[in-house]
C-alpha cells in the first residue's frame, strides 16, 4: 500500500489540475494571496454607489453583456483605438460608463494590495454582486478564478443578447446557450427593477405596433400614457426613462408585480406574463420576494461560470481596458 501513494498523490493533483482547467472556481480562490479582495471591491462600488445610482444598473448589465458574449472574461472592458472591441458593437453602445468606471477603480485598488493576482473578470462578478446589495438586493457568494480573455470582437457580440422584441422561445433558446433555464431567465430580468432604457427600444410598443392597433394591447393603458409623455415622437435619443415606474431606485420584486399589471416596458418583459408558460413563476415572484431573491443569486452564480477562461485561454490584466501584450 505504501508503494501506491506517490502514485495516488499524483493521480489527485493531475485531476485537480484537470478541474482547474475546465473552469472550475472556488469562493476561496483569493483566500491565500489576496484575502481581501471582496471587501476592496465592496468598498470601491459604495463610494461609486454614494456618487450615482447607476453604478447599479450598469454594472449589472456590464457582467451580463460580458457573460454573454465568449463568457465571463472581461472582454466588454477592452479599449480598441480602432474601435472595433466588443464594447463598440451596436448592442454594446449603450453601456452606461459608470458600470466600466466602478470595475476599472476596484482593479486599481486591488492591484495596490495584491498586484497582478486577481483578474478583471471576477472583480466584475464581485462587482456585479455587491450593486445589488447595496440597492437592497439579496447577498449572495460569488464563485472565483476566472482569468481575463485574449480577443475582443465587436463582431462577436451579434446574435448573443436578447432583444427587447423576443418571444419567450427565443428567449430561452438564448439563455439555453449559457446553461440557464427558463427559471434562472426570469430571474435575471428581474434586474430590469434598477434598469433604465432609452425611448427607442420600445417606442414602436407605443406607436407603431400594429396597422390595427399603434399601441400594444398589452400594454396598460395608463402607463402606454405615462411612456408617451416621457418619450414623445422624435424625442431627444440620449433621453432615458425607469424601467420599473414603481420603485427605480430598490433592487426589489417590484418588476414582477408590474408586470402583472400590464407594466413591463419592453416586449421581452411583458411576454414573460403574458405567456401561460412562464406566467406561473412570475406569479411566483411577484408574491414572493423570497423565492425570487433565491432565484436570483442561483441563476447569477450559474450565469458566472458561463465559458470561463483558465490556462493558457486567458491571462490577469494589468489595466482592465487592454491586454498585457498590446
């Protein structure tokens, strides 16, 4: 038996290695050589949260659009003088700076205490998670070890988010793509309760919808009114409005409930009521903020581990808005 054990000892590090290289992450991974990474980040996203409230939202969406397109690996935060990174294509234009301003402060804070050991890609899942807890969200750990990718395409990013037209197939068709149920879908639009939009992407809702009917029948009537006044026709593009009417400013269940009413601002969100397949779990949430908040925190953490980049696939950034070789 004695003999067998140098033997039994490499077979378990070769199958930890093996592990690490398919994307394994760990809570503790920083436990070693930066302990205390989560409480850097959490104190950058407060202050940057006492500046503006939408550092929530943006950094939100930042870890999503991230996530979706080649994984969870910092791509969005690439600057190309070219401009021909992901963050330059079409769907990426509207990213608020305030999402990439909380991630690019937090890198610089961890790099003065632990200086080239945690990547850009978890320090937006950290991120991501603590702008919804001080919205008043749910807390929730965040699994660690990503590595920063090596290519940023704006050409990549077509075809990879959700527009605000789908039906409730293309949505799970698309969240099916990166491992995500229909539950865990639902679940991550809930984020639209600190979301902004600009008028354009739903204004055909309020104005064109159909030759018979120019607004959406789904649509409550008082607030197709309220959407109106906010954007009329050829309104100002850079003008912005709340996704949620109710309460904008608490990450809550709220969305839920508005949709319920007759209140979700984009098709994509009313659908989720509208649909018998998925009207249930909406029901679900809107009367249960518990069930909802669990929901949650498990579909973030699922959608952290999307195509996460270990190995020679990825690297530890130095600055978050370019690779170490440029």
């Amino acid at each position: 038996m004695e003999a067998w054990r140098p033997l039994m000892l490499l077979i378990t590090v070769f199958m930890v290695i093996m592990q690490r290289g398919e994307g394994q992450l760990a809570e503790n991974f920083y436990s070693s050589t930066c302990p205390n990474v989560e409480s850097i980040v959490k104190q950058v996203v407060k202050t940057k949260f006492g500046q503006t409230f939408v550092t929530v939202p943006a950094t939100l969406r930042l870890f999503f659009h991230d996530c979706f397109v080649q994984g969870c690996d910092a791509s969005i935060l690439i600057s190309s003088p070219n401009g021909d990174a992901e963050k330059d294509a079409p769907d990426n234009l509207s990213l608020a700076g305030d999402g990439f301003d909380t991630v690019n402060k937090a890198k610089e804070a961890v790099e003065q205490a632990c200086p080239g050991v945690v990547s850009c890609a978890d320090i937006l899942a950290i991120a991501a998670r603590d702008v919804v807890v001080v919205a008043g969200g749910p807390s929730f750990n965040v699994e660690l070890g990503r590595l920063d990718g090596l290519v940023s395409t704006a050409s990549s990013v077509a075809g990879k988010l959700p527009e605000p037209t789908f039906d409730l197939d293309q949505l799970n068709a698309l969240f099916a793509e990166n491992n995500l149920t229909q539950t865990d879908m639902i679940a991550l639009s809930g984020a639209h309760t600190v979301g902004f939009s600009h008028c354009n992407r739903f204004a055909n809702r309020i104005y064109s919808f159909s030759k018979s009917s120019p607004v959406d029948p789904t649509l409550n009537s008082s607030y197709a009114v309220q959407l109106m006044q906010a954007c009329p026709q050829n309104v100002d593009p850079s003008i912005a409005i709340d996704m949620d009417p109710v309460t904008p400013r608490l990450f809550d269940n709220m969305y839920y409930k508005n949709l319920v009413n007759g209140e979700g601002l984009f098709t994509s969100d009313e659908v989720l009521f509208t649909d018998p397949a998925s009207r249930p779990t909406v029901n679900d949430f809107a009367n249960n903020p518990t069930d909802f908040n669990g929901a949650f925190a498990t579909a973030m953490r699922k959608l952290g581990r999307t195509s996460v980049k270990t190995g020679k696939q990825g690297e530890i950034r130095r600055d978050c808005t370019a690779f170490n070789n440029s």
